[in-house]
C-alpha cells in the first residue's frame, strides 16, 4: 500500500505540466500505485495530497483557467526553487 509521500511525489511529478482534473483521474485510474483500480481520484482525495504538498514541500499547486477552456492544475512552486 503506498504511503502518502508516495502518492504527494506521483502527484508532484504528474502536475510538473498543466493537466486537467479529468486528465489526473484518468492516469491515477491506471496507476499501479492505485490501490482501487480503475478508481477516479475524487476532489476531496486530490485537495487532501494539494495540502499535503504544501504542507510538508512547501509546494503549491496552482490552478487556471485558460482562454476560458477547462481549469488546469500545475505546480506554482517546485521543491528547491
């Protein structure tokens, strides 16, 4: 089962680029860390790891809305910078 730090550092690695939500579910869905497979990532779940980066990375995530196309989530902050 992996840990929390485990899965902030998928997510770390995965918001490096702009993604939308649906983008995010549907590669957590797959993921073999995912200990439900084919389980979405709900909103509560990604703002849980969001608070989690921040936390204990001091990361934020940021998230923006395009030319009024779909809210993408990104980091503001990466670790060391």
């Amino acid at each position: 089962m992996p840990t929390m730090l485990e899965k902030a550092t998928w997510l770390m690695e995965r918001l490096r680029t702009p993604v939308t939500m649906r983008e995010l579910q549907e590669e957590w869905m797959y993921d073999p860390m995912n200990n439900y497979p084919g389980k979405k990532i709900d909103k509560k779940t990604f703002d849980n790891w969001r608070n989690y980066l921040a936390a204990y990375f001091g990361v934020e995530v940021e998230m923006g809305r395009f030319a009024g196309r779909k809210t993408l989530y990104c980091l503001k902050s990466a670790p060391g910078a």
